[in-house]
C-alpha cells in the first residue's frame, strides 16, 4: 500500500509515497485519486507504478 501526495486523475500522472520514497504514479481506471487516499500497487510501467483504490481488479 501506498498513500497519494496530490490529485492523480484518470491516466494522468501523480506521487505517491511507496516504502519510505516518492515515486511518480498512475491510474488507468476512471476515477481521481486525491491526496491522503491509500492506494494499491497493481504494476509497474518503467518508473511509474500503476495504483488503484483495490488491491486488484
């Protein structure tokens, strides 16, 4: 788990902080991710980690 740092909205790019570091992150679903919502890690796509509100869809 993850927590968001600032709004990520649908396929746009946003942080989250992920085991003690900040790292760029990514939903491809339809909804905003704002800040403070703990997110899941359900892959990765180079440095960007792909989030969800669910650990898997």
């Amino acid at each position: 788990m993850s927590i968001s740092d600032e709004s990520i909205y649908p396929n746009q790019t946003g942080r989250v902080r992920f085991q003690g570091s900040w790292w760029p992150a990514r939903c491809d679903r339809q909804i905003t991710l704002t800040p403070g919502d703990t997110v899941y890690v359900i892959g990765v796509d180079k440095i960007t980690l792909l989030v969800s509100l669910t650990p898997a869809d």
